[in-house]
C-alpha cells in the first residue's frame, strides 16, 4: 500500500512511546459509520502499585539467549522478581529506551543499545522485539473480536515525533520490518498531526471552532520524552497546512521523573540508591508507579505537602550502611530541612518542593513557546491543543494557562490516547495533511566549471570535461519551505555505461543556502538508491523525483517512456 491508496481492511496505529507504549485499531467499515468508533486496548494492569494506565510500560526483558520473553508490565515485574534472587543478570532489560533515536547524531545499522546491567544488544533487535510484542498483542485481540484478517489487511502505523531526524524514522521502519510488516504494509505518522486529526472530530461545538477554514492553532504534544510543537492552519478544503516546522525538546515527563529520582539520590546517596534499585527491582518500579498517580494531582495551588510511601528495603539499606538512620538523615538534611519529614513508612514532601520537580522541562517548553509565538507566520495564534500523556498533568495546563492568559487551552478527554488514535485515522486518510514545513536544506553534491575568483581554489578538480568546481551544494528544498504533500522534484541521473545502480549522496544543512556541501552545518544524510535493472542508457531514460513533503523523504525512478517505475530508496543509516 502506498501513502496515497485509502481504504484498508483495518488500520492498526502503534504508538512506542518514551514512557508507554500501546495500540488502537479500526475497520473500514467502522471508519466510514463513525471516524472516532476506534478502540484502544487499556487493560494493562501492574501486580502492584495500584496505577491503571491505558498504556504499558516501554519496558523490554529478553531471555539469556536474547529471544523475548515479556513486555511492559510484566516486562518490569519479572526483572523485579529475578533481581529478589540474585538471577537477573544474564537476562537483558531495557526500559525508556526510545530516546536514543533522538540523542544519537550517528545513528546507524549498528547502533547498540545497553541495558540495565550494561549488557549491549543492536538497538534494532530491542525495537523490533517491542513492536512484534505489540503488532502480536493487536493481532490476537483483533481475532477475538471475531475478525479474521489476512495480514495484507491491515495498513500498520508507527507513530514517531516530528521532531525527529530522517535516519531516526527510517530506523523505526527497519525495526517494524522485524516484526515482520512490510514496507508496503506501513506508514509512519507525526505524532502532532495525529493529535491534530483526531481533535478534529470531537464532537464539542468549542473545539470545533479551531478548525475552521483559515483558522491557525498551535499543537503541544508533550509526551513522556519529548515536547512536541508545531503549528497548523486549515485550508478551504478541509486539509492542514503546517505553518511552522516541527520544533521541540526533551521536556518530556520523564524529566519529571529524573528530578523525583535525583531527590532519593540526594537524600540516600547514589551508591545506595543504585544498589537498591539493582537488587530491589520492584520496590524501585512501585516508588514511580506510585509518583505516576500524585503527579496527575499536582496543582498549582495544591495542598501543603504530599505524602509517597519509603519501601522498607531502601530504609534497611540506608541504615545498613550509615551510623545515622534513615529518619535522621531526612530530619536533618541540609538541602532540604523542614522541607520534608517521615511519619511511619511514609516521607511527607513539601508541595513547593514537588512542583519544583516539574521546573526545568515547563521552563523550556514556555521559553520555547514564546519564541515559536515570535515568528512572523505564527502571530495571531489563539488556541493551543494540547496534548500527550504529560498534557494530563493539572500543573502543566495551569502554568500554561497563567504564563498565556490570552490563549484558549484545549486539552481533549484521555490526551494520552489523542495520538494513538489520530494514527488510526492518518491510517484511514493519510492525505489528510496537505503541505509540510520542511526542517532542514535538502541537496546532492555537483560540480560545476571553476570560476577563479569566485570558487576556492582548494575546490578545483581537473576532469576530461574541463576545470571544475567541487562539492557544490546543489538545493532541493529550502529549511523552512512549505511543500505540498504530492509536490516532487526532479534529480539529474548520471551513470555509467552499462550500470544498473545509481548512489546520490544527500545532503542536509542548517543553513538556508550553503555554497559547498563541506560547509559548517552541512552533512551527509544518506544515500538515494536508484536500482534501473536492465534499461539501456538508463541516464537518457529515468526520470528520478525526490518528494519532501510526505511525513518520511521518499524517492521515485520512472523509466520516462513506458511509466514503468523502478526500485528507488533512501539510506540514511549506512554510516
């Protein structure tokens, strides 16, 4: 199935999320009564911490000869229960993994991933064991709803952020291919304009009227690692028309959680906390699950203090290795005294101190805000949608209102699922977002006659055609141009005699016009593939197109003639 093709059987978006992952699913036949009858599995359920979440943890545990063994949940309790024993380190666990596509400029084929123990495994192998779990998990429910599918079906979606990289995307494809989905069978969604298409059919009259035609409004995804934000305006023909490129950080929620974390460290010491959490697995997972529910009650104007239960286990450890007690080393803190106190098994924390955790990643995201604000095609916004996981928490909505009083704040019921479930409708109507922002300067690496005085002289080559000037940066698309969804460039093809195959090396810049492909900001993003097979005189025949607005760069070799279409892709992790 191609992006442009609508009308699968079933379309079944999977959202691998920093923190959670999960699935959602819809027929055809379902998609065309209702758009929003879409079901999302929520049923994940801990042993302990008493959470009930939509979603299960990102949380992967392989056996000692690398072949899975559990997901989420359960993923976490296992490795909990084989840490009590002291059997836990030849099995591999990796948790919150997600966020090295986003840290790694050099991502590749080989990109390694290590778990909690240190042991590395290739990143790909931990993804596509995470996505076979979930498409499996899907597959099965699907079944037992009473629905037979072949697996040519159903249209697979991954969501991914818009802020992320071309390698880090086709990283993801690579991995679903793992679980055996095919390229054909995928699409890869941006997880604010999923948001955004779903937030379209919510059927409340206030909501609507951001989606008016010509009407502009600012998506905030803010998921468990990153803060997602771009900014959309409806066209006359119901389409969106991206206004300002994708931008964002690492202000996810899970930064709320490094600064929960970091105040155990403070007050235990990190050798103690580490071995805590090395050898009391369980304990560790129960301190977050329970932060998971107090952080949905922070408030601006919250109560005095919060109460979080100690395990008994980190206060044994402490006193086992220290003349001073737990208790005392609480009471007589100096970073944090008369700030926090014990009272049986349970640490009370101040609420100044408790909204202090959310600090940092609300700091940068209003900062980043106010100079998205800034931009010329951008003024005039009056609506933020917010949404994501993170968007749940009552903090985050009520310092985003007082910080931007004079924009409306909409945040849809179960925002943590808005995604998820605009994947499925992406899935459904992939054409549904008309023109794209483009984030970077696109281009191939030419030569062209030297011209002295104007070209360096370090750039001269002397080739059978004459003098000429290398590494030139010739533009495809400029950073911050708008393209159309269909709009495709043409390339100059050039092979030799009698070859088959055709490697264009593509180049990526920060800059809007580089001169030279060697210049600062400049890189190589890849490769473009094109595979012509047995066409004579291939250069004179092919026609080749780059398409830069589609969520992923894709590429086209078209024999000019007949039509016929030839196998053509982009590389960008052959590093």
């Amino acid at each position: 199935m191609s992006d442009e093709e609508e009308g699968p059987i079933a379309v079944v978006a999977i959202d691998f999320g920093t923190t959670y992952s999960g699935y959602a699913f819809s027929l055809q036949n379902q998609f065309q009564k209702d758009p929003t009858q879409i079901f999302a599995y929520t049923n994940w359920i801990p042993s302990s911490g008493g959470l009930i979440s939509p979603k299960t943890p990102t949380s992967l545990l392989l056996k000692p000869n690398k072949d899975f063994y559990k997901f989420g949940y359960e993923a976490e309790d296992t490795y909990a229960e084989l840490a009590l024993d002291g059997k836990h380190h030849e099995y591999y666990f990796f948790r919150r993994f997600k966020m090295l596509l986003h840290r790694n400029p050099n991502l590749s084929r080989d990109t390694k991933i290590a778990d909690a123990t240190g042991k590395e495994l290739p990143a790909k192998v931990v993804f596509g064991h995470g996505i076979t779990y979930l498409k499996h998990h899907a597959v099965d429910l699907i079944k037992q709803q009473g629905y037979e599918l072949d697996d040519w079906d159903i249209r697979w979606v991954l969501t991914v952020p818009a802020i992320w990289t071309a390698p880090a995307k086709q990283f993801m494809r690579e991995a679903a291919q793992k679980a055996d989905i095919t390229n054909d069978q995928l699409l890869i969604a941006l997880e604010p304009e999923a948001a955004s298409i779903f937030c379209r059919y919510i059927p409340d009259a206030t909501g609507l009227e951001i989606f008016r035609s010509e009407s502009k409004y600012m998506v905030i995804d803010l998921g468990g690692g990153t803060a997602d934000i771009t900014v959309h305006q409806v066209d006359n023909d119901g389409t969106l028309r991206e206004l300002h490129r994708a931008t964002g950080g690492a202000w996810g929620g899970t930064k709320v959680d490094a600064a929960y974390e970091q105040f155990f460290i403070d007050i235990v010491g990190e050798e103690v906390w580490m071995e805590f959490r090395a050898t009391n697995g369980g304990d560790y997972f129960d301190i977050f699950r329970e932060f998971e529910l107090k952080k949905r009650t922070v408030k601006a104007d919250m109560q005095p203090r919060i109460v979080v239960k100690v395990p008994m286990s980190l206060r044994n450890l402490y006193d086992s290795k220290n003349t001073e007690t737990f208790n005392d080393a609480v009471k007589n803190h100096e970073m944090y005294y008369q700030r926090i106190s014990t009272i049986s098994d349970k640490l009370k924390i101040d609420s100044e101190l408790v909204k202090g955790f959310f600090r940092d990643p609300l700091d940068k995201l209003i900062e980043h805000l106010q100079q998205v604000l800034m931009v010329p095609k951008v003024r005039g916004t009056k609506t933020f949608l917010l949404v994501g996981g993170f968007a749940e928490s009552p903090i985050v909505q009520d310092t985003l209102r007082g910080k931007f009083p004079h924009i409306k704040l909409i945040t849809p019921a179960d925002a943590g699922l808005t995604v998820l479930k605009g994947a499925v409708i992406f899935g459904h109507k992939p054409l549904s977002i008309g023109s794209r922002i483009s984030h970077l300067t696109f281009g191939i690496a030419i030569s062209k006659p030297f011209i002295d005085g104007h070209h360096p002289s370090e750039k001269k080559l002397c080739t059978s055609s004459g003098i000429m000037c290398r590494d030139i940066f010739h533009k495809y698309i400029e950073s911050d141009e708008s393209v159309e969804h269909g709009c495709m460039q043409t390339v100059p093809l050039t092979m030799d005699k009698g070859s088959t195959i055709s490697r264009v090396r593509v180049y990526s810049s920060s800059s809007k016009d580089p001169m030279f492909v060697t210049d600062e900001g400049c890189r190589q993003l890849g490769e473009m593939i094109i595979n012509v097979g047995s066409i004579e005189d291939a250069s004179n025949h092919v026609s080749v197109g780059l398409s830069f607005g589609k969520t992923e760069l894709t590429v086209e070799a078209r024999e000019k003639t007949s039509g016929q279409i030839f196998r053509a892709r982009f590389d960008f992790l052959n590093n």
